[in-house]
C-alpha cells in the first residue's frame, strides 16, 4: 500500500509555490467565465463549492445535492469556510490545466484502481488523476482544486462519489474518520451497518430506506470522535448506490433510474436523490453497530456481537480500502466505537421485509447513549 517515491521533485516550498500559482490561475480563468458557488455541510463544518461549467456543475451538485445548505443557512459570502472546493470543466472553460500530469509536482504516487494517486513527501499535498479528472488537495491550505478534462468520459465512480480520494482524506485529516460502513436512522436513532462488500449491508441500508427509515450511506459514512457525554455522531457522505444484477432484480425501482457506465464498470450507479429526495439525512447519532450476514432461511434474526467480533468486521475494509487514511486512528476510532455503543449480528433472511422490521427491533431495544 506504500507509495512509490522519485527524487529530484520539488520541494515542500516548491510544492506550495505550484499549487497557489493554481489557485491564481483558476480564478482569474473563473472571471471570464463565471461560477456558481453554494455551500455544502460535510462532516458538520462549512464547505465552499466553486464550480465552472454547466454540466460538470449539474453532476457535482447531483451527487451533493443532500448536503446543500438552504440560502438562509449559508454562511456570508466572504466567511471562511472549513474547505474550499474549485472545479472547472477544461472543456466548457476552454482552458487546460497548467499542471498536466501528478508526476510532475508530487514525489510519491501509486495506482488507484484506473487512476494514480500522489502525494508530498510530507503528506501536506495529495492528488488524483485519471484520464478524465485532475485533483489536488492542500491539507495546510483546506483548499482542493480539480479539473475535468472531458465531462463525458468520467467513470461512474467520478459522478457517484466525485472527488472521493481526496475528500475522505480531508475528513481523515479532520478527525472525521471515513469508515466502510452504511447508516440509517429511525425518529433520530441510528444504526452503523459494519461488514465488507456482498456481506448484505448495502441491501439492509437499502432495504431500510424504503421501509421509511433516514439514509445515509450504505458503503461509506464519517465518523468523528464522540461528543463531551460519549456520544457519536455519523456523518453522509454521498447518496450513490451500487447495483449488481441481483439488486436490480431486488430494487426495481431503482433500477429504472440506473445509470449505465462502460464495458469495464460491472455495476450501476443510481444517485438516490434522483429516485425520491425525501429521508436523506446529513447525519445521525450512532446508537447501535450491526454486523450483516447473510445466512441463508426466511427469517431474519439478530443476535448479540462481541466487542472483538465487531472490530475485526468493521476494521478490515476500512483500513485497507481507504488511500490517505492513518489506519492506526481509523482502528482506534473503532475501537472506542465499539466500547460506547451495543454491537449485533444481524443474520439475513430471504423474506425482505423481515430486515428492517429486525433493525428497528435492534433499535427499541438500545439507550439513546
């Protein structure tokens, strides 16, 4: 997982001169072609979203359309904001980066999937490209500059999660661990679904949703330190859902709104605000910490998890999936998690109303904390 590293790059100091030169660059080019600029809550704190180009700015603001503050919410114009987030579409701009490759300004660097990820050698300044999306983040700064080189060619895990590498990053700096995990939430009472992919938690949280409970995430949700009275709070991070044959089979409804990626992308992307805008919910007090299984039979049933059973669910994927993540504090977070809050095996039936009728089940039987 290490990153590999060249000599000769710049330093620190260079690195910082390059990306504010960025920064000047974005927004005398932003002039001439105009922005439209809304503010975003992440992880509870102020996010400023910047963004040039009609349609990069209707996926973008799509994927985040949960997490858009109200005009009357918004901070004024000139108040400083927790992270500045500038994007420009190359194309609709025309106008190309100054920086065209990672390599050229980051030392260390690694593949991501089809992508390529950079980083300072301090670990200061981190980056993301693929053939379509170019990003830098100033973890110094809190500020995350990105270009679109060509809207049409983003893969389907660039419009359900844009951003992701460097946002969770940014949360991971913050103390808002990102963990692998969904969330849902009844009458204000939330339960964190732990496990690794195909272990049912995307079909719980799902499942979940339609029986009337809040959403928040069914692969990836934000967890900061508890509260001063031990209390945790989980955070959304984008409303997309992945489904395999199997899902749309199960989801229909979801299914007709599916977006269809390339031959190399198996799954579909559905952006649930376009399925219905209604029970998508910021954040959660955590209250419980489900482990699903599945496990074949009709009834779904759900039982006791040890302390140790839970991190050794949760911890795996969390740590080993995520790129920029201190895995020794995304660990302890978990483990302090799983000392404050009741932890359960949920075993999955195949009757699927019998799921969330069970994690409300779960719920009634847990303190608020």
């Amino acid at each position: 997982m290490s990153l590999s590293s060249r000599s000769g790059v710049a330093s620190s100091e260079a690195l910082g001169a390059t990306f504010d030169g960025l920064l000047r660059a974005v927004e005398d080019r932003s002039r001439l072609v105009g922005v439209r600029r809304v503010w975003l809550e992440m992880a509870g704190r102020p996010v400023r979203l910047s963004i040039a180009g009609e349609r990069i700015a209707e996926i973008f603001l799509t994927a985040y359309r949960h997490l858009l503050l109200d005009p009357e919410d918004e901070p004024k114009a000139n108040a400083p904001a927790a992270l500045d987030i500038e994007v420009w579409d190359e194309t609709a701009c025309n106008w190309g980066r100054p920086i065209r490759y990672l390599r050229d300004c980051l030392p260390r660097s690694r593949p991501f999937g089809r992508a390529v990820l950079g980083q300072s050698g301090d670990s200061r300044v981190l980056g993301y490209q693929s053939h379509s999306l170019f990003g830098i983040l100033d973890l110094e700064k809190n500020r995350l500059v990105a270009a679109v080189e060509d809207v049409r060619r983003l893969s389907l895990f660039e419009r359900g999660k844009p951003l992701q590498p460097l946002l969770f990053a940014w949360h991971g700096a913050i103390g808002a661990m990102p963990l692998h995990a969904g969330l849902v939430a009844r009458q204000g009472r939330g339960v964190l679904l732990g496990g690794a992919g195909g272990s049912g938690k995307s079909t719980t949280s799902l499942l979940c949703w339609q029986a009337g409970f809040d959403y928040l995430g069914d692969d990836y949700i934000a967890l900061p330190s508890a509260d001063a009275g031990g209390r945790y709070t989980g955070y959304s991070l984008y409303t997309s859902t992945w489904l395999t044959p199997d899902h749309s089979r199960r989801f229909p409804r979801l299914a007709e709104k599916a977006h269809y990626g390339n031959e190399a992308e198996d799954k579909l992307l559905v952006l649930l605000n376009e399925v219905d805008d209604t029970r998508l919910t910021r954040s959660s007090p955590v209250n419980a910490l489900v482990l699903p299984r599945i496990v074949g039979g009709s009834e779904t049933t759900y039982r006791p998890a040890s302390r140790s059973e839970a991190v050794r669910r949760l911890a795996p994927s969390s740590i080993l999936q995520l790129p920029f993540i201190d895995g020794q504090a995304a660990l302890n977070r978990m483990h302090e998690l799983v000392q404050a809050v009741p932890c359960f095996w949920l075993d999955l039936g195949t009757d699927f109303p019998g799921i969330p009728r069970a994690v409300m089940s779960i719920l009634s039987e847990v303190s608020d904390g």
